[in-house]
C-alpha cells in the first residue's frame, strides 16, 4: 500500500487539496512525510498541512500536521504519529500559497508529496 502520494508532482498556483489516501494497516502507525518542491519564484510561501478522517467524508478540524511554511526548492521529512489518532484511516493533504512583491501576483510551486512506512532506527545508530 505505502510509499503513496498524497500530492502527485504537480505544478500548483492557487490553494488546493490532494486525494484522500485509504492508509489501511498502517492505521496508528508512525509514517514519514517527503516534500519535494523542485521550482518556485522568488518572494513566495507553500504551507502544507495533513488532515485525517475515520470515514474518508468527514475530515479532522484542524491539521494533524503541517510542515513549516516553506520558501525554497529542497527535500523536506516529517514524521507523523499516527498512534495519537487512531481513529484516523484516510489522509490527504492541503497547501495555501502566498506570493509578494513585484511582478506576476500568482504563485508559482511545482512540487510533489508521498507518504511511507516509517523505518525504525535501532537505539545508537548514526543518523
């Protein structure tokens, strides 16, 4: 089932939502979030937040995570724990974009976002 993308790689200029993701037997499980943004303009912000849902119709109120508000092309990780909400078995993603200063006033972000199964890391192994 996983590695899954939660937002497939796109080019995004305005808010949006990626599709639901059916997490099955990773339900409460710790699950690592991989943000790649590989193009974006100057004077410009993606905020990237991950909502939950037991049903996949009716979703969390606010965020179970979100990523810090980003500004450059990179590779970013999280990890989720999903052991705090273990009602959860559906995720997707939500992103809000912000654009200042001169010139075109759209957005401009391609990037793309999967999910996987965490991988445990045996006490005192190098990071």
């Amino acid at each position: 089932m996983l590695p899954e993308f939660l937002i497939p790689e796109a080019t995004v200029r305005e808010a949006g939502t990626g599709p639901e993701i059916f997490i099955g037997s990773h339900q409460g499980e710790t699950l690592d979030l991989n943000l790649g943004i590989t193009r974006i303009v100057e004077q410009e912000s993606v905020d990237i937040s991950i909502w939950g849902s037991s049903d996949g119709a009716v979703w969390s109120s606010r965020p179970l995570i979100s990523f810090p508000q980003k500004f450059y092309c990179g590779n970013y990780q999280i990890e989720l724990d999903l052991s705090q909400f273990p009602e959860v078995r559906y995720l997707r993603a939500k992103w809000q974009l912000n654009r200042w200063g001169k010139g075109d006033s759209k957005p401009l972000f391609t990037l793309y976002l999967f999910v996987s199964q965490a991988v445990a890391q045996p006490v005192g192994a190098p990071v």
